[in-house]
C-alpha cells in the first residue's frame, strides 16, 4: 500500500506529526499519519496528468470522494473527512477555516494487507472465495454508466492502452523493444476480435463505478474479512470501467506473486459467484493491459533513477511485467477437462485440484451443481425442494444443464480458457457431446474417472453439509443404474481418481 516510513517532507505535516506523536507514511500523491487506532491522509498539492489536487478546494472535495467511494466496500475503515486548522507551525484538527484536509480512517495492521499475507504463503482459498463473494455483491449494485458517458466505449478502452506502448517506446531501451512490439500487436488484434463484445458489454451494464485499484495491497483482512480500500477516487476514467478490468487487477497480481494456483481459483470463483461467463472473453485484454500498466510505472521510475544499479533494477522490473503480459496474451494450448463419477466420488475435490495445479493461472471451473440451480433462480446454497415446483432435477432440467455447461464452456475455450466442468457425465451421450465441442474447437480433451466403495459414497452423502449439491443416498442408487460405463476410446483418455 505504502512506502516504508519517511521523515516528514513539509513543515504542516511535521507540525501535525508532533502533535500526534505519528509515524508518518509517503506515497507519491499522499501523507498518512498513524498514531494510535487512527490514521489521517492528507493528499499532497500537486497536480499529474492523471490528478489533480493543486488547490485546497480540490483537495478537500477529492478527501471527499475518497470517503463517499471507500465507504461502499470499507465502511468501518473510513470515518470523516476532517478540517486541518490553525496555522501550518500549529495546525488543529477538526478546526475550521480549514488550512488543509485529511481522510480520517480506522488504523488497521498493515501485516494484514493480502500482498503481506501471500508473501508469507498464507492467502487460502477461503480468503479468494469471501473476497470474490463481496466484489460480486459490490459490483451488482455498482452505479451503471449511463448510455451518453465515453466510459466504457471501445474506443475508450483501447486509448490508454495504445497510449501505454507509445511511451514505453521511448522510456526503454532497445533490449526490451520486441516484446514491446509484440504486444502492441497483440492488443490491436484482440481489441478488433472483442471489440463487439465490449460494446454489448457496456449496453448491457456491465460498466460500472467500480475500486479501480484492486490488487493485492488494496484488499486486507479487517476483522477477519476480506476488505478493499483505496480506491481511485482521483480519476473518473480509471474507476468507471467493465467490472472484468477491475477483476483482472487481482488475478495479475496473484500470477505476479507467483500464486497461479490461487489465481486460477480466484478467477474461477468470480465466474461462479456472478455468472459472468462473457467477462472471460475481454479478462486477457483487461489483464495485459493493467500488466503492461505496471511495466511502464517500472519504467518510469527507471527514467527518474540517477543510481545506475537500481535503474537497471526498475527497467528488469519492467521487462518481468512485460513478460507476464505476454503469458498472459499468449497461453498454453487450452484443455476440456470433465469429471466422471457417482455422487460423493470426489469429483469436486478432483476438479479442485486441476485448478490449483495450473502453472498459468488460466483454467476456469464449471460445477453442474452451481449452474443448474442458477438456470432457476437459486443461490448455490439453496434448497431446491421448496423453492421450485417440479423440482430442478428432472430429465429435462439436466438436460437444460448440461447445454448450459456445454455454452459456457465453449465461450472460455474460445477466449483460450483451459475449462474443467465438474459434474457426473453418467451417460455416454453426455461425455461424447463435450468430447465433439473439444474436436470442433481443436483443444486436448481428458476425462477424470472418479470413484470410490459403494459404502464409502454412502458415507460421505451422509455427512456433506454446506454444499450445492443435493445429492442424497437415494440419488445414489438411482445414479448406478443410470451409470453408463467409459467406452475403450474414452479410457484412452481417462484418468482414474480414487
């Protein structure tokens, strides 16, 4: 989130420092004063291309904005906007006229900040699955752009990005030039292929008035909850964008940190929770973008340095950015992955596990149980019996499922998305229809054979709580008649999961 520790650079915030007895905390465009439970951020007057706080009216309504916008996702980290009185040699809080403002916020442990905990490889999947549960309720009651705004219009999107290769044609050196070149390239030719998809997107109201900022250092555990903060509130383009641009920061992050397991799992998890199964089709253009964002941040401070070592060390930090921009653009071979087995054979835990074992962060999951209760209208821990007349288990609602996943499946492997689809594929039909969509689309295509004693599943269908599935004992025998058994040609491409 911030720099270490700095000595206060102005005679207001030493002055104020004093009188708080706090550390103090610089930024490039603020100070934050910790003391205590509480912490003060005072924006600094300055004025970049992409903020603007040179006056003490637009400072105070930036603190404003910061509040109002932060309050959505934190609302017991940020308190008050508060006024600075006094004099700069002795300034007053919550003394008016005001001489300068500040963001009062709730001080929090900054060992807490996800970035520390994934340093120290102790981010869980538990964190990725709250934290993709709160951005998918925060964004579904985001502000919508409206139909007259340039945000979110094709031709926005692709701007800052072109703009991004422009500059860092100038600010690296000729090492770095091919792969500058290449994703150029490659941004132009995937924006004319999603250019469509990004315009039904903003008709559809998927632009929102999202955080704007959301990697890792971004989001902390406060209280034990997941929490973003410090969103852009300084700059209207960079937070009213697609809702799968915000995601894609997040998912980069996890993949700079080494994390492609967790990203997988993160990304997989949003998909899930909002069924936004588009947003994939435009995430890898999001995502070399925020990566190529970050080189030229790189690549800037490079510029800046006088010391020859760490210039050196800022332009390598440039080219490693560039170089998961061109992983990300540039994937593996996409693989179609479905899971074969009785209720309680481990088929989630088996799908669970090609995620987490992905080497590139690119596989998305598709759980039949999820997506057939979402075709009625349910959340995934609903009880379907009650809620639904006929039930959501009848030969025709599997059918409808099985076409859903089918859908959905296709639009990721098409966006090069490796997909894994949890669900049983009792019947031959069922797996042959999946194996033709791999065949049309000329990905690889696996099959994970799940199985365990009779008495075992039994057990476990017994026990399981907290899960989509409703499967019951009585769903289990009715399972092994149905059960139809893997062909010779389908064992060709199985793997047996016990």
């Amino acid at each position: 989130m911030h720099e270490p520790p700095t000595q206060p650079s102005t005679p207001l915030i030493a002055a104020l420092a004093a009188k708080l007895q706090a550390e103090v905390v610089e930024t490039h465009a603020s100070w934050v004063l910790l003391a205590g439970e509480l912490a003060w951020k005072i924006k600094k007057p300055i004025h970049l291309p992409f903020l603007d706080y040179s006056t003490l009216e637009k400072r105070e309504a930036a603190c404003r904005a910061e509040l109002h916008l932060n309050r959505r996702l934190a609302p017991s980290l940020y308190l008050a906007v508060v006024p600075i009185g006094g004099t700069i040699a002795a300034p007053c809080l919550h003394t008016e006229p005001a001489i300068e403002w500040a963001v009062q916020m709730r001080r929090f442990d900054s060992q807490q900040q996800l970035d520390r905990i994934c340093s120290r490889g102790e981010l869980t999947v538990a964190h990725l699955n709250e934290l993709a549960a709160h951005l998918v309720a925060f964004q579904h009651t985001a502000t919508i752009a409206s139909v007259d705004s340039r945000f979110g219009t094709p031709l926005q999107v692709l701007a800052p990005a072109i703009e991004n290769f422009d500059e860092l044609r100038q600010l690296l050196p000729e090492t770095h030039q091919s792969l500058v070149a290449s994703l150029a390239t490659w941004t132009r030719m995937e924006f004319d292929r999603i250019e469509p998809v990004l315009q039904k997107r903003r008709q559809d109201g998927f632009v929102r008035e999202g955080h704007g900022d959301l990697h890792l250092g971004n989001l902390a555990l406060i209280d034990g909850v997941v929490t973003p903060f410090d969103g852009i509130e300084f700059n209207a383009d960079l937070r009213w964008i697609d809702v799968a641009s915000d995601i894609a920061f997040t998912w980069i992050d996890l993949l700079d940190h080494g994390q492609p397991g967790l990203a997988a799992w993160f990304l997989s998890a949003w998909r899930e929770a909002s069924g936004d199964t588009a947003a994939l089709t435009v995430m890898r253009f999001y995502a070399v973008y925020r990566a190529v964002v970050r080189a030229k941040i790189a690549a800037i401070r490079a510029g800046q340095e006088s010391d020859p070592q760490k210039r050196e060390f800022d332009q390598s930090l440039a080219r490693d950015y560039l170089e998961l921009a061109q992983r990300i653009a540039v994937p593996p071979e996409p693989t179609l992955t479905l899971t074969v087995g009785l209720s309680g054979s481990g088929k989630t835990t088996a799908s669970a596990a090609v995620l987490m074992n992905d080497p590139t962060g690119s596989t998305l999951r598709l759980r039949s149980d999820v997506e057939r209760k979402r075709l009625f209208g349910l959340d995934p821990l609903a009880v379907s019996a009650t809620a639904v007349s006929g039930g959501i288990y009848t030969p025709q609602a599997t059918r409808q499922t099985y076409i859903r996943l089918q859908e959905d499946a296709e639009t990721l492997l098409a966006g090069n998305w490796s997909v894994v689809v949890d669900a049983a594929f009792l019947r031959h039909s069922e797996r042959e229809e999946f194996r033709q969509l791999a065949r049309r689309l000329g990905v690889k295509f696996q099959l994970l054979d799940c199985h365990a004693p009779v008495d075992e599943l039994r057990r476990r269908l017994t026990v399981r709580t907290g899960d989509a599935s409703e499967a019951t004992v009585a769903v289990l025998e009715q399972q092994r008649a149905w059960f139809e058994p893997l062909t010779p040609a389908e064992l060709e491409s199985t793997t047996q999961i016990e």
